[in-house]
C-alpha cells in the first residue's frame, strides 16, 4: 500500500500553480506500534518544519465509526495541513533535514492518503 509520495506524484503535483496555496488532507492507517513513531514524527515537524516552510496544522484527530464507506474504508486519523504554496509543500519534503525524520512516517503507517485540495469558488463549487 502506498505511503510516501513518489517522485511522479510530486512532479504531477507541482504541474498545478506552484505559488498556490495547498490544503493537504492527510488519511492514515497505522501499523501496529505506529502511533508512537507517528508522534515522533509530528514532533519533529512542529519543532522545526512547519514554521520553516510556513505550514499550520488545521485539523488532526482519531478516525471514528465511518458512515458512508466501504469495507476497509476506514481510516485511523486524520489531518488538514495548510501550505501557503504547492512549492513550499514540494522543498518540504525536498528538505535533507526532513527526510531523516521522515522514516518515522513511513514506518508509523501501512497505508496513507495525501490528498491535495483546492478552495471552492465564491459560489460552493469548483
């Protein structure tokens, strides 16, 4: 299952404005134990990443009892992160400062989402 972003999936991204502001929508599945390596992980990017890169945490919290979803569908949490740019989110994960910390991700979970999301239009709808 995937859990880190591929370098076609960042060249894909960055295909978009680049200077436009990015809603990261993160869904997680956690491998046994990942929690805490998880913890370790939002440690560091509290501590250091996200004021480097001009990023803010809008949301994160535990998945509950989904309602609408399939089998398998379910996700064990959730997370909104705010880029101010598609470039600041890509130099992130670019970052070698980053990617030492970042393992701790990648062996916190079995599955992940990154998904990211664009502001309606004025009139609800893109």
């Amino acid at each position: 299952m995937a859990v880190d972003p591929r370098g076609s999936d960042l060249k894909a991204f960055l295909a978009g404005d680049p200077e436009e502001p990015v809603v990261m929508l993160n869904l997680l599945r956690f491998a046994e134990g990942g929690r805490e390596s998880y913890a370790r992980y939002t440690e560091a990017l509290r501590g250091t990443f996200l004021e480097r890169y001009g990023a803010q945490v809008l949301y994160a919290g535990d998945g509950d009892t989904a309602l609408v979803a399939e089998d398998g569908q379910e996700w064990d949490a959730v997370l909104l992160v705010r880029y101010p740019s598609r470039r600041a989110f890509s130099a992130m994960v670019a970052d070698p400062e980053y990617q030492q910390v970042t393992r701790w991700r990648t062996e916190a979970l079995t599955e992940a989402v990154l998904q990211p999301t664009r502001p309606w239009t004025a009139a609800g709808a893109s």
